[in-house]
C-alpha cells in the first residue's frame, strides 16, 4: 500500500493529463516512457533501443526496441509511438491536449521510417529533445486502444509497465497487478516487476499520511513537506521503525506567486519591499528543521538553467521598510496584500 499526496481525478490519458508527484508515480508504474534518466543522472534509451541526432540536433531517429507488448497484448511498434508522439503535440485527431502543445510545439512532423523506427523532425535544433521524451514520466506511451478511446481514455489505461491496471475507485484507491510480460528482467535475469500488486491510496493531507504509516495502514508514502520529515519522519528513522530515504538532488522550488498584472504587485516597490521581507533561512530552520537550502533562482544547481548568484534581494527589514514607505508614497495607499495557501494543515 503506498500513500500519495493527491488523487489524479482528472485521469491518464496522458497527451490530456496534467500530472503532480503523484500522478507521475502512478504513471511510472503503469507506463513506460522512450527515454529514461539513469541512476548518474543522464538520459538513456527506454523503450526505444537508441534515440540519435542528426549533425545538427534538427531530426532525431527512435528505433524501438523488438518485441515489447502492450498491456492488452497489441506491439509496440513505429506507428503506435508516432500517434502518441502526434497527440503529445495536437496533430491526433482523436486527442485534445493542453500543456504538451507547448511541450512539443517544436516538432515539425513525425514519420515511420519503418516498423521500429520513427523520424522526429524539429522546426529548430533541439539539443535536449531525448530529455522531453521522458519528461518526469508524463510522457509515457499509451496503447492504441487507449489513444483512440472516446470517452475513457482517463481510465482505460493500457501501457507498457511493469504493471497493469486491475481496478480504480477514485479518491479511495488505485490497484495495479503485476504485468507477466514486461519485458525487462534485473541483472541476474528475474522477471521484474519483483511485486505482485501494488495498492495507491490517496492521502492528501500529510500529517494523516504519516499517521496511516506509523498504524501499518501504508508501507510507503511520499512527502516533500520538510516539517514532518524533520519532525516526525526522520525520529522514526533514527528509532529504527521506518526506513527513510531523502534527497534534495533535482529538488523543486517553493516559491510566492505574484501577480503582478495588479495591484500592489504591478509596483517593483512592492515587490522589493516583499522580497527584503522575508527571512527564507529562518523559515527553513523554524518550520523544515534545516532541511533545504535558500533558493537564488526557479532551478537548484543540478538543474539546467541554474544561475549562480542571480542577485535576488537578501534579507533586509531596514530595506523592506523603505520600498514599502516608497510604495505608499508613490501610490497614496499602504502596501497591503491577500496571501492565499493550500487548506491542509501543514499550509497554514
């Protein structure tokens, strides 16, 4: 049984899909994706055998690899993974997506080269495109029967993974059994997946969560809610009750989200007098337990687009204070402003 931050309610087609943490981890098991990151953290074939450039990064060739079935026994083959590819980018007549039109806008026609290979043309080089193909597991390849299903594609799921969709209530629980073809097997030749079924249940908020751990409601849960982990996790672990695995490699941001299109925040004063505002180390210290780190950008380190030392304002109650009076000056109102959070319990 494994506990999930959140219910997927919108479903998998995936082309449609707009999937968080735990939609991806649902994804991941249901689906496979052509390209995979590897355990030092660079891209390699998946599905596909190989994924190769041409000289200048504008025509990218997939070629399959042999023998690979879906879940309701159809092939994996060259034509299946173009539909897909087509619908990730709106050109599947049978599909209407939102975010992946954007993802994948770039592409400028998908051919079958042959049975198992598929030719990816883009408008412009596109140096990282096997890394799209991934995409954090959102891009996984649907059966043919799944992408060209009218009314279910969110709950017809049909894939490649190491598991197979056996029944979903949704808000109550996802139950996924073990897929007796997958086609990979571990170093020593064991048919994976090594589990026989395996239970999602989601439980939004974190503390009832972790509670449903320490009652052996769950054997394993996901948060990145630094509070509990410090607090509440990471005692358990020292105690010898739970094992825990944590890492900050590739870690998200958390941020504010500004609008700026309005008032106050349509005002750089605002703006500045916000950022000197907030004391981030505190807030790691006081509500994470010191874990993370203070954020310079959107990316951390590891990350491509990271800049070091981008200038963002440090903490300076001094200065806030003068951009807030420099607001209020200029505009003729105190800088006042609505903060809005998630409801759950760690949130407030």
């Amino acid at each position: 049984m494994y506990a999930l931050e959140a219910e997927t309610n919108g479903g998998y087609c995936l082309a449609e899909a707009q999937l968080a943490i735990s939609g991806m981890q649902v994804a991941a098991t249901l689906y496979d994706t052509l390209t995979k990151p590897d355990a030092d953290g660079e891209i390699q074939p998946y599905l596909a055998e190989s994924v190769e450039p041409n000289e200048d990064f504008t025509q990218w060739t997939i070629s399959l690899r042999e023998g690979i079935t879906f879940h309701d026994g159809s092939p994996l083959d060259a034509t299946v993974v173009k539909n897909n590819l087509d619908a990730y980018r709106g050109a599947y007549p049978a599909r209407s997506p939102l975010l992946f039109t954007f993802v994948f806008e770039d592409i400028e026609s998908v051919e079958v080269v042959d049975p198992l290979t598929v030719q990816v043309n883009t408008v412009r080089p596109w140096t990282a495109f096997d890394w799209f193909l991934w995409g954090s597991n959102r891009v996984g390849i649907m059966g043919q029967a799944q992408l060209d299903d009218p009314e279910n594609c969110g709950s017809n799921l049909i894939g490649t993974g190491p598991f197979m969709l056996d029944s979903w209530t949704v808000n109550e629980q996802l139950v996924a059994v073990k897929n007796p073809n997958y086609w990979q097997t571990d170093e020593a030749g064991n048919q994976l997946p090594y589990l026989d079924s395996i239970t999602y249940r989601p439980i939004p908020e974190v503390a009832s969560r972790l509670n449903a751990l320490e009652a052996g409601q769950v054997d394993l849960l996901h948060t990145s809610d630094t509070e509990q982990i410090a607090q509440r996790l990471q005692p358990l672990a020292d105690e010898g009750q739970i094992k825990l695995l944590q890492s900050d490699a590739y870690g998200e941001v958390n941020y504010l989200m500004l609008n700026s299109a309005a008032a106050p925040f349509d005002n750089k004063n605002a703006r500045l007098a916000l950022a000197h505002a907030l004391d981030r180390q505190l807030l790691i210290d006081v509500r994470g337990g010191g874990l993370g780190v203070v954020a310079d950008g959107p990316f951390q380190e590891e990350v491509i687009g990271h800049v070091d030392d981008p200038g963002f304002p440090q903490y300076d109650p001094e200065k806030a204070q003068e951009f807030a009076a420099a607001y209020e000056e200029e505009t003729g109102q105190p800088l006042t402003f609505t903060y809005t959070f998630v409801s759950t319990e760690s949130g407030q």
